[in-house]
C-alpha cells in the first residue's frame, strides 16, 4: 500500500504532499490547542507501538496465512482524529526515511491514503455511529471491522487514482482497480477484527485507559474544515496538473488520451474481455489519437542522426544506441566521481 | 542507521536544512523526467554516489536497504513490457517495446530516489534530520512525535518481541499466534505502551518538560551549506534540460570520424 516515488508524478506527488502538509499543519495546530502535554509522550509511544504490532502476525484460520494491525483506525480510536493523523504521519515518515518503505515525494500519498481516510472519514462517520461508547460486543466488532474496510477500500483507491494521474504506470485503470479493492477487503476484514479484538481488551482489563485518552477532547469536531482543505486541495490540484500540462506535455497528455481512449473502449458496449484482446485494442487504437511517446527530446538527434525521421514508432538505431552508451558511461562517470571522493576523504581525514 | 548519523565528515557538518533542500529538488527533478527516459537519468546518480562516498557510509548496507524496498515498485512496474508493446528502440536486431524502458526507467527513479532518501538520513541522523525540518518550518508537535517515534520504537519494538518469544515457547508446534492470545498479547503491548507513555511523561513533567523538544545546533547556515545547495540543484536543472548521457554518448560514437 505504500507508494513508491517511481511511480508518481511531481503534480500528483506535490499536490498530495501540499494536501497532506495542511492537513499535519492543522492537526498539529489542534493538538496543541488540547494544552494536554500527556498527550506528546502518549503519540510517540502509540506510534512506536504501531511499528512493534505489525512484527506480531496472528494465523488466519483456514487460510494458511497471517495478519497483522494496520494501525490507522486503532490510533484514531485510541487517540482521536487529529492526534491519530500525526502519529500515523510520523510512522510513514520513518518509513519512508528509515526502512525506505514508500517514497519521499510520494508520503504525501501515503499519508493522505493511509492516514486521513482512517482518522477522518472512517472513524467519524462509521466506526462512532455505530460502536457509540461500546468498546466491546458486537456492535464494537461490526464497527470496527466496517471502518477498517472502508477505510482501506477508499485508501486502496486513492492509491489506484495517484497512480492513474500520475500516469507512469502502464495499468490500466480498471484492472489495477479490480486487483486493489478486492485484496484491501480482505486486509480490511483481517484488520477490523485485529483492531476490535485489541480495543475489547484494553478496554476490558484498563477501562480508564480508553476512556481518559484525549479522544473525547479531540474526536467532536466539525468536518467543515476538513472539507474546506478538500476544497482548496481539488482547486491546487487543478492548477497544478494545468501548470504541468503546458510545460511537460508528454506525461500527462499521454494520460489524458490514454483515459480518453478508456471511455470510449468501454462505451462501445463489448462486455469484459481478456488482456489481451485489450492491449490489441489499445495499440491499434492510440495512433488515431495522434499520440506521440514521450521522445520529444531525443527527435533533434534523430534528425541529425539518420533519416529514421518516419512516423512513430521508427525510432533510429542510432539514437538509442548512443542513448545506451552515453548512459552507462555517466554512470561510470558519476561512480568514478564518488570513487575519487570517497579516496580523497580517506587521506583528509 | 544511528551509528552512521552520529559519524563526521564533511557531508555530516553540511547544515541539515542544505541537505534537505537538495535532496527534495533531487527527487523533484528526478520524477519529473518523461517516462520513458532511461540513459538521461543516469549523470543523477552523482547525487546518492557523493553523499556515499564523502559521507563514508556502508554502500552495500544501503544497496541492500535499498533491494528490500524493491518489490512493490517491481509489482506495478512489471507490468508495463506486457502492456506497453510499442517498439521503441534496437539494441541489434532486437526490438525493445516502449514497456521494457518505461520499466527500466521506474526500477532508475526507484533506485535514484531511495538511495538518495537513505543516504539522507545516514549521512544527517534523525535529530539533526529534526532539527532541519523544523527549522524549515515542520510543526513543532509533529517534529517532537517524530522524535519520539524514533525513540521509543526499538524499545518497544524489543518488548513485543520478549512478549512473542515467551508466547512461542508456550505454544510448540503453532507456527502463527491463534487469533484469541493476539488480541490479548498485543493489548498487553498496548496497555504496557500506555503505561510507558505515562511514566515517561512524568519523569519529562518533573523535569521541566512544557510540550517542546528544544534541539540545540540553532546556527546559522554558512556559506559551504548555501554552496551545496545551490550547486546541487544547479546541477539537477543542468541535468534536467540537457540530456548528459545523449551527448556523451553522441561524443563519443562520432569521435574517431
């Protein structure tokens, strides 16, 4: 579920990133306003708790594998939204920083798929409706395993989105969509019982520790801010991809025809079909739509290089080639460059 | 990781903000590139290459972080040469489809981008990593959680992995814990975490502790700091407009003409 940096663009990893900083601004902002101290030393630990839980798997009965806590839904209920989107904020990024776990312009995906879903649409209109002030029983149980799953489904579909937008992937969107939602309802099933099965205990042996944690401070708020940020978000990301399209054309006009050809496959009524009957579809399809790679850059050199200058795909030999040996000799290059410095270190130091 | 950060060299006194700064235009620069470029990619290696090498870190310590990290990009980049089929290129007389370098283009950005992130941290650690961030402006209760986060995740890390290890021993043959003793095994963590949580606030509290982490090392940034960013992201741009490895490679092939 974490998303790597190769796989998105700067418009989608930066507008994400702009999204998911608002959103740390304002929960930081909101957990200082509590003046509650004990909640600092309480974040850090849930959040370390978090990284030592998922080394812990439980076997599924039946099934031969095993689970493990995700942590968003049960940080927020211990902790309270705002406090909970910090706390599942740091984790990600000593992820991203420490274990190379998702990327470094991709957190602001991982965080916004990972940690606001759970701590502000999952927990506040599914799991408090249903479970109330039960922490155990039924009840407790249904409504934690219906937040999981709908908190996973709707990160596992931002996921599908980011990647979609950003257009570096070649899934198509429906089939990476039908690969995501169905693994993410098991996960999501594996993680609500883990969460309820937690929460019931906790709550059986320290009642009071549920009940004194600052969620009841933080969790009652209006969602209006929230959709506010929503608000701007969608407007910057607007802005964002436009300002991109004029400048880089290739990423996105590449994925605006290839959405473009989507529709239309899909409207044309033929029912599911295999991959493979798509992907003929989809090369005898792209070229109506004047759709040209993202080799404009390479296209000076391919005059000057030969008259391979014909209609796409007639790429020159000659470009690639040298394309192939001007790359590894940078390579060896920049590795040569480190070699000598790491040489000259040695006899400074 | 630790160990490493808390090391000297002349990548290690570069001030935290310098790095940051650099790394990020890193980052920027390398995804920005079209998708399917490969070769043009390759001078950015320089970036993670210096850090490693004046910064005097382990390079297969980080190779291997960095292979760990792999397979979800692999998962989603695996499958472009089976989708993407247009032929793009020859290398001979075989045909490479667009697929196969738009993959190869995924597996350069995945490897670029996290050996830079890795040797970030490596060559900065995480209080000097912190104290950067929240001099760039990070709000100071998430910079303190995550000062906290990396502090108390090994302890407790240690202490669930006691706690699994007395389970294992009461329960031969059962490879996985059953679902009933994880609920209580991690609650116990969690109820354990709790009462950690409250102990270390109150030996803080006693100790002044007002809700902020001071970090020292407030100086000035000088005029190496400013140097090694300006310069990297100068060389980024460089490397964005002009396709280094294109002319190297055209250089050279027409050279004995």
């Amino acid at each position: 579920m974490h998303m790597a940096d190769a796989l998105i663009s700067p418009a989608v990893g930066g507008t994400m990133w702009a999204t998911s900083a608002g959103l740390i601004a304002w929960c930081a902002r909101k957990v200082k306003g509590v003046c509650d101290d004990r909640l600092v030393p309480m974040m850090g630990v849930m959040g370390a708790f978090i990284f030592a839980s998922q080394m812990i798997n439980f076997s599924i009965p039946g099934t031969g594998s095993s689970g493990h806590l995700g942590g968003g839904l049960i940080l927020t209920i211990l902790l309270g939204p705002h406090a909970a989107f910090l706390a599942i904020a740091s984790v990600l990024t000593v992820q991203a920083l420490f274990f190379a776990d998702g990327g470094l312009l991709a957190l602001g995906c991982n965080v916004f798929n990972l940690g606001f879903f759970p701590a502000f649409v999952a927990y506040p209109l599914i799991y408090r409706p249903i479970a109330g002030a039960r922490r155990a029983g039924g009840r407790a149980w249904t409504a934690a395993i219906v937040a999981a799953v709908a908190g996973l489904q709707l990160g596992a579909f931002g996921v599908v989105v980011e990647t979609k937008l950003s257009g570096i992937s070649e899934l198509p969107f429906g089939t990476f969509l039908m690969v995501m939602q169905p693994i993410h309802l098991a996960i999501g099933v594996v993680e609500g019982l883990a969460t309820a099965a937690v929460v019931e205990f906790v709550a059986r042996v320290r009642p009071e520790a549920i009940a004194t944690t600052p969620a009841a401070a933080l969790g009652q708020r209006s969602l209006r801010p929230v959709l506010a940020g929503l608000l701007v978000a969608a407007a910057l990301a607007g802005g964002g991809l436009n300002w991109f399209a004029s400048s880089h054309p290739d990423g996105l006009e590449w994925s605006i025809s290839k959405l473009t050809g989507k529709e239309e496959l899909e409207g044309s009524g033929d029912g599911p079909r295999g991959p493979a009957a798509r992907i003929q579809e989809k090369t005898a399809f792209l070229p109506d739509y004047g759709f040209r790679p993202a080799e404009s850059k390479p296209a000076p050199a391919e005059s000057s290089a030969g008259p391979g200058a014909g209609p796409w795909p007639a790429v020159s030999a000659g470009t690639s080639v040298s394309g192939i040996v001007g790359g590894l000799i940078t390579l060896i290059v920049a590795g040569l460059i480190g070699y000598l410095l790491k040489r000259g270190g040695r006899t400074t130091t | 990781m630790d160990d490493l950060g808390r090391m000297d060299s002349p990548i290690h006194r570069i001030d935290a903000r310098a790095k940051i700064i650099a790394t990020a235009a890193f980052v920027l620069a390398v995804m920005s590139f079209p998708r399917y470029e490969v070769s043009a990619l390759m001078p950015l290696f320089a970036y993670p290459f210096a850090l490693i090498a004046v910064g005097n870190l382990p390079a297969g310590y980080l190779l291997k972080k960095v292979a760990v990290a792999a397979p979800f990009a692999l998962f989603v980049g695996i499958f472009n040469p089976l989708l993407d089929r247009q032929p793009m290129g020859m290398i001979g007389p075989v045909a490479i489809s667009g697929g196969w370098f738009s993959f190869a283009s995924i597996m350069v950005r995945f490897t670029l981008t996290v050996s830079a992130a890795l040797a970030l941290v490596a060559c900065t650690g995480i209080h000097r990593l912190c104290a950067g961030l929240k001099m760039l402006g990070l709000p100071s209760p998430f910079v303190v959680q995550l000062l906290f986060l990396y502090r108390y995740f090994f302890v407790i890390g240690d202490e669930g992995l006691r706690m699994l290890r007395a389970a294992e021993m009461r329960s031969t043959g059962a490879r996985t814990l059953a679902f009933q003793t994880y609920g209580t095994l991690i609650g116990h963590l969690l109820v354990r975490s709790m009462d950690r949580a409250q102990r270390i606030y109150r030996s803080m509290v006693s100790r002044g502790f007002d809700g902020e982490v001071r970090l020292l090392r407030r100086e000035a940034p000088g005029w190496r700091d400013v140097a090694f960013a300006c310069g990297w992201i100068a060389f980024f741009a460089f490397a964005r407009s002009w396709d280094l490895a294109e002319f190297v490679g055209r250089w050279l092939s027409r050279g004995p003409s």
